[in-house]
C-alpha cells in the first residue's frame, strides 16, 4: 500500500513530538509519520497488535526511537526488533537526548542503524531530524516489504 | 821502731842479730869498765892513805919540834911517788908548815886545810888526814894525788872494746847473713807469689813449699785461702754472671737509675729496644726525660718520699723517644750500684691492658648508660631468682619500684609467678643457658593483665630479659581481629552501599542527561517557533529577549554537558594501554590547524615519553591544555606555546606554557575547580570545566597538576604522571 506511513516515532514527551514533528514539517515529511508515546504502543504498532491490530500490514521505512521512555523503553523495543526475524531488517535511528556511552555502546550492540543526540539547538536539531527524515524516509533504499508511500 | 819501717825482711833480720851482738859487746865493757873504775879507786885509796900515813909517822917529830925543815925533807921522799902531786903538812893551828910540789913548781895550796877527807876534784884525789901523836892531833896532812894512770887505763880499754865490738859485729854479720836466708827466702817466695795474684787476680797461682816449718804452714794456709778465693770467685761470677744475665736479658724494660741525680746508671736490652733509646744515649739521660712534661712534678714528689725501701704496682706515663705515650705500672727497689745509692726499676708497659681496662670500663659504663636508658625493660635475673639490675622501664612495666625489688626473689614478689608459663622458659634458659623469646601475659597482683614481648638471653650473672609492653597492640591486635573477622561483612556491605550510590549517581546523571537537557531543548525549540510564528508581531527588543532566552537555553545546554562529561570522568573505567603523548600532540595539532590558521602561533614541541595511561582521556587533557593555550594567547600577535616534559624520580612532568595573559597565581587554587573562572565570559568564553577535567583525569592517572603564572606574563601548566613501568 503506497499510502502507508513511512516513520514511526516513538517519543513520550509531547513537546519533542511536536518539535520533530516540526522539524519534519519543514521538508513535508511530517504526514508521513506515526507517533507512538511508549516502547510498548511502539511494539504494538510494529506488531500489529492491540489499536494497531487493525492498521495496515507493512513495516515503517524508519524507526525514530526515543530511548527514555515509560513501559517498555527504547532499549528494549530496539532489542526486540533486532531480535525479530520479521522486523530485524527496519532500520533504527536512536533519537535521544542522552549522550551517555553506555546508551551508545549497548544501542550499538543490539544492532541499531544510528545513533542522534538532539541538539539543544532548536536550528540544529531541525538540521539533524530533517536529514534523518530525508536520508531514510526519501534517499535510502529501504529492505523489501517496507510500507512506501508513492512520490 | 822508725829503724823497721821500710827495710826488707832480710835487712830487719840482719838488724837484730847486729843490734843484739853490739848490744852484748857494749854491754859487757861498761860492766867491765865499771868494775875495773871501782877497783882502781879501791886501790888508789888505799895507796894514799898508806902513803899518808907513812908520812904521819915520819913527820910526828918535826910536828912535835917544830922542824920545818925534816917535814920538808920527809914531804921530798915523795919524789919517788911520781903519783903524788903535791902534799903539804898544816900544823896545829892550821898553819901551813910544810909543802911538797912534784914539779918543783909553787902548787897552791889553800891557806887552811879542809875537812879531813879524802875526795875527788877534777883528776886527781885530795886527802886531808890528821896527825896525831897519843890521841893528839898535832896537825893535818894534805896530799894530792893525780889519776893520769887511771885516765891512760880507761883509753886503752876503749880502744880494746872497740876492736873486741867491731869484730863481734863482723862475725855476727856473717852469721846473720847465712841465717836470714835459710828464713826469709821462703817468705819472699810467699811474697812474690801473694804480689802476683795480687796484680793478675789469678787464684790458680800456688805458693811453693819449701820447709816445715811456720812458713811452710803459712804456704799450705796461703794456697787453701787461695783455692778458697778461687772457688768463691767461680761461685761469685757464676752468680754475677746469671744475674746480669737475667738483668740483660729480662723481657721487661729495667734500669737503674741514681737516688741523687737520677740518671740512668744501667739499662737492659729490652728497656732499649721499648723505648727506642740507645744504651748510650739512656746512660746520657735522666729518668725525668722518660717522662712526659705534666708528669715531672708527681715523679720529683715520689722520688722525694719513696726514697728508700721499695715500691711496686705504681702506675706511670712514660714517653717514649717517638714521643708515644705509654702506661707503665712500676716495681722499683734500692739498691747499691757502683758505690753508689740507685734504684732497680722494672718497668711493665700496660697501655694495652690499661686501654683494654679502660675500654672495658667504658663499654660497661655504656652498656649500663644504655641499658638504664632503653625505652625497653631490662632485668638481670640471678640463678637463685633475685633481682640483680633493673632499668626504670622494667621497675615500671613491674609496677614495683626498684628498691622493693632488687635483691628480692621473683617469688616474693610476685607470689604465683612460678606456675607461670614465663617461669619456666625462664628456669629453662638458668638451666640449660638457651634463649628464649615469648610473649607472655602478666596477671598483676591486683588482677589486672599486661602483655609482654619478652626476649630472655642466658647472661654469666643469670639471665637477661628484655620486656617490651606490648599490652597495646595486643588490645588493639584483638579489637583488629574482630574487625578482621567482621570485615568480610563490613566491605560486602559497602560495597553493596558503594554500587548503589553509583548507580544512583549514574541513573541520576542519566536522568540529568535526559530529563535536563529535555526541557532546555524545548525553551529552545519554542522559542524559535515563536520568533518564526510571530516574527512580524514582534519588537525588536522582544525579539531580543526572546534570542536572550534561547541562548541562556542553550549555554545550560553546554554547561549540562560538561557537568556530564566531568562527571563520566571519574566514573568512566580506565582503559590502560601505552600512550604516545608525542603522537596526542600531533593530532590534536593536526586537527586544530583550520581553527588557528588565522592566528600567528610559534609552536615549540618538546619530546614527549610513551606512558601507560588512558588514550582518550590523556587526549582530553591535551585538548584542554593546548586549547587554553590558544585561547589566552589571542590578545597576542605573536603567541608562543611551548610543550615539553622532564623526568621527576618516577614520573614524568609535562608542561603547556604560553605567553598569553596569565593569572593572578592568588587564585592559583580555583583554577582546577569545577566551573571556576578566573576571567569573564566576555573576555574568554568558557565554562570552566575543562582544567577540573584535567585535575579529574590526571588524579586518576596517580599524578597532580600545577600551574604558575603572573599576570601578563604567560602561564605555565604542569602535570606529573607515572613513568612507564619496566
């Protein structure tokens, strides 16, 4: 289905949502983007399960993924898709506000495509998440059975 | 007798038989003579008396007639007599009546007549004699009569007695001389021989005998005495000899030396060979010269009242001729030398045992110095178990003062002591003279308990014990053990503790690192939203305030950051591995050249060691450095920055100087502090993080940091870091 949703992004704090959503906005990626507010929605909607059982199947061309959040953390959510043989193939990017090295080093273990601390910046930080949006979202060529929306 | 002195034997002999013979010659003529004198008077007398009364008897009848004339003519008759001289006939009245003269000539005669007598005068005899007629005297005849005759007699005897004399004597002479021999050659004999020994001092000589009689007894007496001399002089140079010999030849230095003067008389071969003086040279001195000066007096002293008798044992400097000092202990005793008064003195070099004495004296008197003055207990235990010394520390550890204790018995004072385990390694070490080391623990009377590291150590006295108080430590041993044996519990528990407050302070930092920055991002982000939405309803100096606000945001963005970072430095877990600070350097210098290429930086880099450390973090401390040494030269047009590196015992010190601004070294102490500034943001931006980073990374490399400057002069900053091992 080329209408689907192409990014998911996991974030629990509304404030972040709505500054990346605007950073998306400026190169009209935002309406690409589903937002989820915990490791576990983030799972469900992965998964299909539970408010997503009924979305449409396909997996998202890029995963934003917050590491600090309630439930289920960002952490264990990236553990989970890399250890999944369906979705181990969605490409992470490790959205964070942490630059500490043990979130690095294990985040890099579980197999995570890329790490972005999130400038204080508000100009960078728009830099940083429109070129994350652009390169997974538009330039990079995403495994097969990605959800794709037609350009 | 002058006659016998000085005249042989033989003359003497000669002397008395001649003196004996004229002796007895002379002898017999004066008898003699004496009785030839006596007679011829006898006989004289008679004559003249016959004569005179022959005249009486003629003369009576011219007495009685008066006939002068007949008495002249009867006096004449007396021509014949050529004897008589004269005579003369008084009458009665005393008249002379009648003379007679010899020679015719006028003879005196004296007016009138003497005494009747007849008596001597000058050479002749006068008589005077009555004349009497029946009983009557009629008158007095005198007659003189000459002794020429007798005069001519006595002559020739002489001349006969001298004849007789001389040749008594001649043959007298020759007898003695026959005689004398036969006694005084033997005697001469003796003489010669006695003169010979005499002169040769040779007692081998022998008189010879040569009759039986007394000189023969003499001869037998002379040669014994001589065998005897003989004998006694053998005994007597035996004697000499081994007393000289032992004089001589004595080990020890002696010499005699004389009472008045006190020069050396005598010296033996070992006083010469100890003293270093030649026998000549110690005959040409004085005992004083032996002497060293200070000891003069004292040796005037005693020679002035040991002047007699003897002296032994007296101690004494003596100087040697290479002026070395020696103690000698003196045994001296008078003596006769030569005729002369000395004194023999032995002489005992003792400097060696005196030293040794002295030595011994003062290592005891040390060892007691010591002993009293130890900071350990030390007792001397007698085989009976009495106290023999104690130091203060022992009498101390005891709790007794010495005076209760010495001379006691540790029994007595310390009732029980003998079941002790202490006791008997003690009795041990009395009765088997071994060692013993222990620490024992004392119950004191009163109940309480001390401990003791005691060593004991068999000694001739006893025994020695050395005690160290050792009841701290052992408290402190025991309150140790039962930490030991809590401490396994005690470090699980904080460590149990220490993991949780650092996961605290890791999920705190974590949450810092997240939640902080969070809310700082969204001012930020809102901020910039609301310039861009309502950018044409805004002031200018809303506007201001709304970029004032962002960046505020985002400089507590920066210092969150760096608080984080500083943080993760001490708690980041080191990787070890060799660091190459040259290699740091270039890299970071590398990496910098786009920043400064506008600037004008003399670089002066000095060798830099390989060390053991942590690379990123040694690079971080670079980074600051070299950073800071950039910053602080800006105001510079030409800036130097010099790095470089000493080695300090076992690290390496390492600098960073520049020729920036300095700082004032009063606040020397805040520069490593966390988000301290010595400089507004205005003139350097900055927030202070970085040298505490470098104190944090260099503190937990083992080394320190330092930094001297003056303001305006350039700053140096150092840190030390630990040699690469091997």
């Amino acid at each position: 289905m080329n209408s689907l949703k192409s990014i998911l992004l996991a974030e629990d704090n509304p404030k972040d949502v709505e500054l990346t959503l605007e950073a998306l906005g400026e190169h009209n990626l935002a309406n690409d983007v589903v937002v989820v507010n915990d490791g576990a929605e983030a799972l469900d909607y992965l998964y299909c399960r539970g408010k997503y059982e009924t979305r449409t199947p396909g997996n998202p061309a890029v995963v934003l993924l917050d590491l600090k959040m309630p439930k289920v953390d960002g952490i264990q959510v990236l553990k989970t898709i890399k250890n999944d043989e369906s979705l181990k193939t969605v490409p992470v990017v490790v959205l964070t506000s942490s630059r500490e090295e043990r979130d690095l080093v294990e985040t890099y273990r579980l197999g995570v495509n890329a790490y972005v601390v999130k400038p204080v910046e508000f100009q960078e930080f728009v830099g940083a998440v429109s070129q994350l949006g652009i390169f997974w979202a538009i330039v990079n060529e995403p495994p097969p059975g990605t959800g794709r929306k037609p350009q | 007798m002058r006659l016998f002195d000085a005249k042989t034997i033989s003359t003497k002999l000669k002397m008395v038989i001649l003196s004996t013979t004229l002796f007895a010659v002379v002898l017999v003529f004066i008898g003699f003579f004496i009785y030839e004198r006596v007679t011829f008077r006898k006989i004289t007398l008679n004559d003249i008396e016959t004569k005179a009364d022959i005249i009486a008897e003629n003369i009576n009848a011219a007495l009685a007639f008066r006939d002068s004339t007949d008495a002249a003519r009867v006096l004449s008759s007396m021509k014949s007599q050529r004897r008589i001289m004269s005579a003369a006939i008084y009458d009665q009245e005393g008249k002379l009546f009648a003379v007679y003269s010899r020679d015719g000539q006028q003879a005196r005669f004296s007016e009138r007549p003497g005494p009747d007598e007849v008596r001597y005068e000058n050479d002749a005899i006068v008589l005077f004699k009555p004349v009497s007629v029946n009983g009557e005297r009629i008158g007095t005849i005198h007659m003189r009569m000459d002794l020429l005759r007798e005069k001519e007699r006595f002559w020739s005897y002489i001349q006969i007695a001298c004849i007789v004399l001389l040749g008594a004597l001649g043959v007298a002479y020759f007898v003695a001389t026959v005689l004398e021999r036969n006694i005084s050659l033997p005697i001469l004999n003796l003489v010669a021989v006695a003169q010979k020994v005499s002169q040769q001092q040779d007692y081998s000589l022998r008189a010879v005998k040569t009759t039986n009689d007394e000189t023969g007894i003499l001869s037998d007496a002379f040669n014994d005495m001589l065998i005897q001399i003989q004998q006694r002089d053998a005994t007597l140079q035996e004697s000499e000899e081994r007393y000289r010999y032992l004089f001589k030849n004595n080990p020890l230095p002696m010499w005699v030396f004389d009472s008045e003067t006190l020069a050396f008389l005598e010296v033996n071969d070992a006083a010469i060979n100890h003293y270093g003086y030649s026998r000549e040279e110690f005959l040409h001195m004085t005992i004083k010269e032996i002497r060293p000066p200070e000891e003069v007096p004292r040796l005037l002293d005693d020679v002035r009242q040991h002047h007699r008798g003897h002296d032994a044992g007296s101690i004494w400097k003596h100087r040697k001729k290479d002026g070395t000092i020696i103690d000698v202990e003196i045994t001296s005793h008078e003596l006769l030398f030569g005729g002369r008064e000395g004194k023999l003195v032995l002489a005992n070099d003792i400097t060696e045992k005196h030293r040794a004495i002295e030595a011994l004296q003062r290592s005891e008197e040390r060892y007691r110095t010591t002993l009293d003055s130890l900071q350990e207990g030390c007792q001397i235990i007698g085989f009976d178990y009495r106290y023999i010394y104690l130091n203060d520390v022992a009498a101390k550890q005891g709790r007794m003062p010495k005076e209760k204790l010495l001379g006691k018995t540790m029994m007595e004072v310390y009732p029980g002591i003998e079941h002790s385990p202490f006791f008997k390694d003690l009795q041990q070490c009395l009765d088997q003279r071994t060692p013993h080391h222990l620490e024992n623990e004392f119950v004191y009377p009163d109940g309480s308990v001390g401990w003791f590291d005691l060593s004991i150590e068999p000694v001739p006295e006893g025994v020695f014990i050395l005690s160290i108080d050792i009841t701290k430590e052992k408290l402190q041993e025991k309150e140790l053990k039962s930490y030991r044996e809590h401490l396994e519990e005690l470090v699980a528990e904080r460590t149990k503790q220490l993991e949780a407050s650092n996961k605290e302070l890791e999920s705190f930092s974590y949450s810092v690192s997240h939640d902080l920055r969070a809310p700082l991002r969204h001012v930020n982000g809102f901020v910039d939203l609301l310039l861009k939405h309502a950018a044409d309803r805004l002031d200018e100096k809303s506007r201001r305030y709304l970029n004032t606000v962002a960046s505020s945001a985002k400089e507590m963005g920066t210092l969150i950051d760096e608080l984080l970072v500083f943080s993760r430095m001490a708690r980041v877990e080191m990787h070890a591995t060799e660091v190459d600070m040259g290699q740091i350097v270039n890299e970071l210098l590398r990496r910098m050249e786009k920043d400064i290429e506008q600037r004008s930086i003399k670089w002066n880099i000095g060798l830099l060691p390989v060390v053991e450390g942590d690379l990123s973090l040694l690079r971080l401390v670079f980074q600051n450095l070299i950073e800071n040494a950039v910053k602080y030269t800006r105001t510079r047009q030409q800036a130097h920055i010099e790095i470089g590196s000493s080695p300090r015992d076992n690290e390496v010190v390492v600098f960073v100087r520049d020729n920036g601004v300095g700082f004032n070294m009063e606040y020397k102490d805040k520069l490593f502090g966390v988000f301290q500034r010595l400089h507004s943001a205005v003139e350097f931006e900055g927030t202070g993080i970085g040298l505490a980073n470098v104190r944090r990374i260099i503190q937990r490399h083992g080394g320190t940091v330092w930094a001297e400057s003056e303001i305006d002069k350039g700053a140096t900053f150092y840190f030390s870091i630990p040699k690469k091992k091997g």
